[in-house]
C-alpha cells in the first residue's frame, strides 16, 4: 500500500517537472538580455512604456485587464473574458507566435522562435511578479502582458 502511494507520488513530481519542461530552466540574466526586444513597448519593473501594458505581476492576472491601460485589443480583452489567466506557460507560449494565440492583437512583434530564448524571458519576467513561483518574484507593480 505505502509502495503505491509512493508511487503515485512519484509520478505526479515527474508530470509536474515534465509540464514545465525549459520554463524551468529559464535564465533571468539572458532573460533580462533578450527582454530588451520587448522593453521598445513594454515596462517592467521601474521603467514604463507609454506603448504597451507594463509588464510587472504579469504572471496571474488575467488578459487584457490591466487598470488605466486603454489600448488593449478588442481580441485581447476577448481572450481575457474567455479565462485567458497569464502564467508562465501561457506567457512563453504567447511570445513564441503573438498573433497565433491572438490573431487580431496589437503587438507588432513577431516572437521567439527559440524555446531557451522564451524560457530565459520568462524566468526575467516572473522576477517582476508576485504570482510567480515561491523563490522567483521580487517585483512590484501592476501589469498585463499584451498590447
């Protein structure tokens, strides 16, 4: 009995490991180093962008919500009324190809198409969130990643 709970236990620490796969291994410095193709539209941390929606606590809010940001698409807030919550994964998965999660979007920026390259943007991002997982967040301010 105790062999199949530890079992189990087991299995469910591999799925949990396997479903964050490069996310994990994320680095913030590079992270920080490619962010700056972000950073022409987006603030995050004490800088701001008068572009697109400042990036800090990002991570667990909702698409397209951001309070006093007014230049959200019509697709974006859409998707936000859908259940579009912003984790890492999502995030990662948003700035690989924007306009394949958001067709009609705002931002111009056409992605990464380097998995390491959207992990290490990740892993900086989530220091700006207080939302990110216990260890990462360090950031403070409000934030929707989008345009």
């Amino acid at each position: 009995m105790v062999h199949r709970y530890l079992t189990l236990a087991i299995l469910s620490a591999s799925a949990a490991v396997w479903s964050h796969g490069a996310l994990a291994d994320g680095d913030a410095a590079k992270g920080q180093k490619i962010f700056q193709r972000c950073a022409v539209c987006h603030g995050i941390g004490d800088a701001t962008k008068p572009v697109g929606p400042n990036l800090n606590n990002v991570i667990g809010r909702t698409a397209g919500t951001l309070e006093g940001y007014e230049r959200y698409s019509a697709d974006m807030k859409a998707a936000g009324a859908g259940g579009l919550v912003w984790t890492e994964e999502k995030i990662a998965e948003y700035i690989e190809a924007p306009r394949k999660m958001i067709p009609r979007g705002t931002m111009a920026f056409p992605g990464l198409r380097a998995e390491q390259d959207r992990a290490d943007v990740v892993a900086y991002i989530a220091q700006f969130s207080e939302a990110a997982p216990a260890g990462e967040a360090d950031g403070e301010g409000d934030g929707d990643s989008q345009d």
